[in-house]
C-alpha cells in the first residue's frame, strides 16, 4: 500500500489499545478541541484532576454508546454528556472517575501500573 501508513499495533501496545487510543483522540477532537462543548468541560474534565484515564473511559462509554465515533449529531452528543454529568452527580457514575477502570491496559508514563 501507498503511504500513509497507520501503526496497527506495536510491540509494547497490542492493536486493541491503539484501537483505543484513536477512539479517545477521536471524542478529543470532537469535545475538546472544536469548542462545541466548552460549558460542559469543567464537569467533564474538573480542573486540577488527572484527565487522561477519565477521558479514556468517557470516549469507551461514549464508543459504546453510538456504536462508532464519527457522524454523530452534536446534539445527540451533547444529550449523552449532559446526561452522563447529571447521572455523576447523583452518584450513578456512568463516567467513572480517574483510575476506576480496571480496564485500562495503556501504559502512562511516570505511573505506577499497581496503583
């Protein structure tokens, strides 16, 4: 094939979590940057709280949801996350908060795996 070329896996992260990781880039570029969302970031991402695992289990939560993660309307965006704050609050936790997933394989750098 022609380039450019798109890393399946490597040795030090399987495809199921580079998988991953295009997804949480995908809902990145989706809330964050384009600026559609920015009401609704400091609930989503507090400020001076780790981002990053939150995020992740966020963009799982909201892959899960629409079954993909492009073409999806921005009020049925908004909807789930208003609806996912709301459901945080009352202590639902349907985004789980930073480090809750124990699923979260992809290695960070500087941090404890065991913790």
């Amino acid at each position: 094939p022609d380039p450019p070329y798109e890393v399946q896996e490597t040795a030090a992260l399987p495809r199921p979590d580079l998988d991953r990781i295009r997804n949480f880039a995908r809902f990145w570029e989706l809330i964050v940057n384009r600026g559609a969302f920015d009401d609704l970031l400091p609930a989503l991402l507090p400020p001076g709280k780790p981002a990053f695992r939150r995020f992740l289990a966020l963009s799982d939560r909201l892959l899960e949801r629409f079954g993909r993660n492009w073409g999806i309307d921005r009020r049925e965006l908004r909807a789930s996350l208003e609806a996912g704050i709301g459901g945080e609050k009352r202590g639902d936790r349907p985004f789980p908060m930073a480090g809750s997933d124990p699923d979260v394989r992809i290695p960070i750098p500087g941090s404890d795996p065991t913790s």
